[in-house]
C-alpha cells in the first residue's frame, strides 16, 4: 500500500473547491459592533476554571457510594441549586421528591431491575454479554434517592415559550437535574441517573399525581473516588465523540470549530487514515512465533491477528466484539433499462423485513450476537418510521436523495450527492464505533445496484464489462445481455477517469456504494476493523482506496462473492477472502459468517499460551 504522502495527495484531488467555502469573517461578512461600553464582567480566572472543572468532572457514578449521610444543609444546596435551573417562560415546573425509606428504595431497587432484564432481552448476544457485567444503579447503596418531575400543566394554558413547543416542561426540568448534578459534585456527592423504570408503573408506586412526567431518578451519595472518566467509557460500552464531530458552522454539515475555515467531513476524516503500526506488528508476528503451535498452522488468522495488532496498536488487539451491520439503501435509476425483473419496490419492502427481522441477515445477526441497523441513503419508496412510539426502529434516516438517476441518459447523481453519500458512510462508521461497536460489518440492498457495481468495478480494474457483469438476483441470458449493454453505454457515455474517485460515483454508482466507501473510509480513520461483504462492498471499496489508499489497512474481505466483478475487485485491492461459499445475496451475509473467524484470530492472541509459559519444549 502507499504511504501517508499518496494518501494526502488524493486527498487534494478528491475534496471539492466548495469544501473550503470562506467563513463570515474572512469574507468580510462579519458584523460590526457598536460602541456600546464595557460588558458585564467575567468571573476571574480562578473561579473560571472552577466551573469548568465541576462541569468536567461531573460523573454518572454507579459504583464505589458510601451508607455515609448526607446532611441536611448539604442537600438544602444541592436542591437550591436545582431550583434555581433555568425555565422556559420562568415556569419551573420541577418538583423533586426525596426518598430515604430503605423500603421505598428496595421497592425501586425491583422495579429497576425487572426492566434491566427486559433490555437486556431485547440485546444481540454480543451486546448483551457486555451489559451483563455493567452495574447500573445503586438504588439501595445510596442513602438519599432524588425524583425529578415535570408538570406541563404548571402556568396554565398560556405559559410562556410552550406555545408551539410544549415538551419545553420537561425540557427545563432536565437543566434542574443538571444544575442539581453539578452541584452535588462541588459538594463531594454523586450521583448517578437510573432510567431502567417502567414511567406509569414508577408513577403509580410512588404516588405521584398522573399529570406528571418523570424526568429523572437519581441516586445521590457520597463516593470512595470519581473515576478519570465516565464508567461506560472504562467499560468500553460507549466513547466519547469530539467537539468537532457535533459542531456546524451556520448551517447543519458545515464544519467548523469557532476560529477554524468550514471543512468537510471526508477532509477530516482523510486526516486520520494512517497504515497499520509497524511496532504492534512486529510484536504480533513475534507472539505468533512464540505460541503454542507450529509457525503459520493458523494460516490467514494468523495474517489477520496481526493486521488488528497493527490497525489498534496494540498487541494483543481488542476481541472485536459488540459488532454491528450497517445495511446501506439505495435506488437505482438504470432500473428503468430492464436490468432486473424486480420491481424496484422491493428495495422498500425488503428494508421493512429487515427492520422486523424476517431477513437473512437478521437471521445470521442473531445467531452471531451482531446488531443490525439500515441507513436509508437513497431509498425511492416511503419507510417505515424511524421512531416509533418513542422508540428507535433500527433505521437511520439520512437519504440523499430519492434514488440515484439513470446513468445512461445523464450523471446518477451530482458530485455534491456523492460527496453527502460519502460522508453519510462516515458519519454512520463515527456513529456505530462511538455506540461502543469493535468491530463495522457492511451490508446492502437496492434493487439493480450489481449493475452499477459492474460499472464502478470495470472503471477501476479496467476489465471489460462482460468479464465484471453477474447474473444479480438471478437473471436470464437475455436480460444478462442488456445489463452488459447498459453498462457500455453508461460507459461510453461518461467516460469516467478512475483518478476521480468522487466524478465516477456521480457518473455511475449508487448511493449505497457511495456510503459504503465512506463507511470504510470512517471506520480506517477510528481504526476499526471493517468486514466487506460481496460484490457492491467490493466495488466501494475500489472507490474508498482511489480515495485514500491505506484505507485498506482496516479492510477484511470476510468472503468472495459468486458476482464475476467481485473477483476482479479483490485482485485490484490485493484481499483474500475468508470463506467462498457461492454466497451472492448481498446483506452482509457473507461478511457476516465471517466475523467468527476474525474474532477468533483476536482471542487466540489472548489466550493461546507462549511456549515458555506453557513450559512446552520448541521444536529444534
């Protein structure tokens, strides 16, 4: 693989001029500022950190409270603080009700954990694992429980600011839980937010009034430590996103930390594609040589051990495990040159399956504890909701557009939608290793998308499109023929230049492939492990290395797809697929069976002992 200068240089080539579109200030656009005498005066720097550092070393504590008391001039503070929260229309519809009865809080202690096992029910295995160990209240270890409520009913029927945003209510009790939490921490006191309760059930149990909202439960007592960071972060359940992930300039996407020009996702994320640590590499094949077994008898697991030693630095690497499937969505306009004998509602149809777990892959998911969320990048049918009932349905709503055009009359899409496909792919990999994910499976579905497969696969390799053009779904000779056809005049018709990775999506991909190079481009910059899938991964993988080409140091070809253009796309990118089963469904069912394998490799470097701490004589 090249090295970082080759990346950086695509990089150049492939950010578009608007990407770096001046700021207010620098185009002269910033506003001007009157004379108006000294501001009001800030506190001084002693006290300035102070408050920062409360805010920075505020913890949701679990473990680690003392039965110490709390005194009562103590707490008067920390409600105080509460109360003094701010409100829309100064309505301060909190009310917090203190609880110390040991048999309140072992009546509470059940309810809790009654719901605990009804999340974990709903978790995949490798989630659920993972939950297991987590302590996630100290409802009965805390001496004083807190109930933070909300009354929308409070001001009457014309309370200021709730007009036309009447969940403002709670909204504002939620600042008195902050202010509460803040406070407690310069007391010494923790807390920690208990969320496991059935809302109507907690009602009903404590007495409340029905016209309450239950905004908080909190657990509140002094502590042994706060810990350095937040405890699902040591547990390695979730990870902090930075600052610059959630902050827009002006409007949403537009990147920009206050000071810094916008930039775009893609440029940023270019900037973390680094290759495989040589130092945790070296370590890996050293370790490999010291186990308990002949020198390569584990063949490629060996091969990919020491590729996750290299991408996390680390020797041994993390077990990649929770791991989720990302199923990427899309249409296709070449649809309408008779390519497949689906109709293309079927991509909508099949989307809804997923989410209600009749599908393949959710079949496979279970049995291998992943997770399985679908992102509508470019779905042209109407979805299922993507919360329901206060719930979220699995689907992440990020489409582009309705639907790519048909390449043989016109560009699928413009450069700016393949560019906003791209970072959807980005932002989608940030989201999921963010969750706590280890390991990113990529997944697909949209009716005709082999055919802009075959196209992206031929404009990359150089192979002819007859050589890289499959049968989909099951095609016939006839319709075989056409699909080549189709191809050629696509083709012809762009003469798309593979040094402009981001020109040939516009020209003839899919949506679908566009977000999937950028999953891989996400993932490479979190240096996660990404598993590829058939033949659509196969071809935006192509597109994710003209990109950034040591994007492949975080790419496993979990298989090798019956799609002809899946061969030729794994030759140019130098992969070896795990297992070749015949497998052409698409999904991620391939990449999926994969995992196994590549999490055993992981876990072998764990557990598999050395000769000299097995006292096992080395062969002469």
């Amino acid at each position: 693989a090249a090295g970082e200068p080759a990346a950086q240089g695509d990089a150049e080539q492939v950010v578009p001029a608007e990407a770096f579109a001046e700021s207010p200030e620098s185009a002269g656009l910033a506003p001007e500022v009157d004379d108006l005498g000294d501001a009001a005066p800030a506190y001084d720097e002693d006290m300035r950190e102070a408050v920062h550092r409360v805010m920075r070393e505020r913890r949701d504590i679990r473990n680690g409270f003392r039965s110490d008391p709390i005194p009562h001039e103590v707490l008067i503070r920390v409600l105080e603080a509460a109360h003094t929260a701010p409100s829309v229309g100064y309505s301060q519809p909190w009310d917090f009700v203190v609880i110390r009865s040991a048999k309140t809080r072992a009546r509470m202690h059940e309810l809790a954990e009654r719901q605990r096992d009804v999340y974990a029910e709903s978790l995949p295995k490798g989630r659920a694992k993972q939950f297991k160990e987590l302590k996630i209240e100290a409802i009965r270890e805390t001496p004083v429980n807190i109930v933070v409520t909300a009354d929308r009913t409070r001001g009457g029927r014309h309370t200021l600011g709730r007009h036309t945003q009447p969940q403002m209510a709670p909204y504002s009790a939620a600042l008195a839980v902050e202010n509460l939490w803040l406070a407690a921490r310069a007391e010494g006191l923790g807390v920690g937010w208990v969320s496991f309760f059935d809302e109507e059930e907690l009602v009903r149990e404590l007495g409340l009034p029905e016209h309450l909202e239950v905004v908080a439960y909190l657990c509140v007592g002094y502590v042994n430590e706060f810990p350095d960071e937040p405890e699902l972060a040591q547990a390695g359940w979730a990870k902090k996103r930075p600052l610059s992930w959630v902050v827009h300039e002006e409007t949403y996407g537009r990147r920009a930390l206050p000071g810094e020009e916008p930039h775009s996702v893609l440029q940023e994320t270019l900037r973390g594609i680094r290759p495989l640590d040589a130092k945790a590499l070296g370590e890996a094949w050293d370790r490999q040589k010291r186990m308990t077994k002949p020198a390569g008898s584990l063949g490629m697991l060996e091969i990919i051990s020491a590729q996750l030693c290299g991408l996390s630095r680390k020797c041994p690497p993390p077990i990649p495990e929770p791991a989720c499937v990302a199923i990427f969505a899309g249409d296709h306009g070449v649809h309408a040159q008779g390519v497949t004998p689906w109709p293309q509602e079927v991509t909508a149809q099949m989307v809804g399956n997923f989410l209600a777990g009749g599908a393949v892959i959710n079949s496979f998911a279970s049995q291998l504890g992943a997770e399985v969320c679908v992102v509508d990048v470019g779905v042209a049918s109407e979805l299922p909701p993507a919360i329901d009932s206060g719930r979220t349905t699995g689907l992440l709503p990020r489409k582009v557009r309705p639907g790519t055009a048909d390449m043989t009359q016109g560009p699928a899409m413009s450069r700016e939608e393949a560019m906003r496909a791209l970072e959807v792919g980005i932002e989608t990999a940030r989201d999921l290793v963010a969750a706590g994910n280890k390991a990113l499976v990529t997944g697909d579905m949209g009716i005709a998308n082999t055919t802009a497969a075959a196209a992206l696969i031929s404009v990359f390799t150089g192979e002819d499109p007859a050589a890289v053009t499959g049968r989909g779904t099951g095609i016939d000779d006839e319709t075989h023929a056409r699909k080549v056809a189709v191809i050629r005049q696509a083709l012809d018709l762009h003469r798309p230049d593979p040094s402009d990775p981001i020109g040939v999506l516009a020209a003839v991909g899919g949506l679908e492939h566009a977000a999937i190079a950028g999953f891989l481009l996400g993932a490479a910059s979190l240096r996660t492990p990404v598993i590829l899938d058939g033949v659509i991964a196969g071809s935006a993988a192509l597109v994710a290395k003209a990109i950034a080409p040591e994007v492949l140091a975080a790419c496993i070809a979990g298989h090798r797809s019956a799609e002809p253009g899946h061969k030729a796309a794994l030759a140019k990118l130098g992969l070896r697929p795990l297992i070749d089963l015949d497998l052409r469904l698409g999904e991620g069912t391939g990449a999926l069976l994969a995992l196994p394998l590549v999490q055993s490799a992981a876990r072998a470097m764990h557990d598999v002992a050395t000769f000299d701490s097995a006292g096992v004589t080395e062969k002469h």
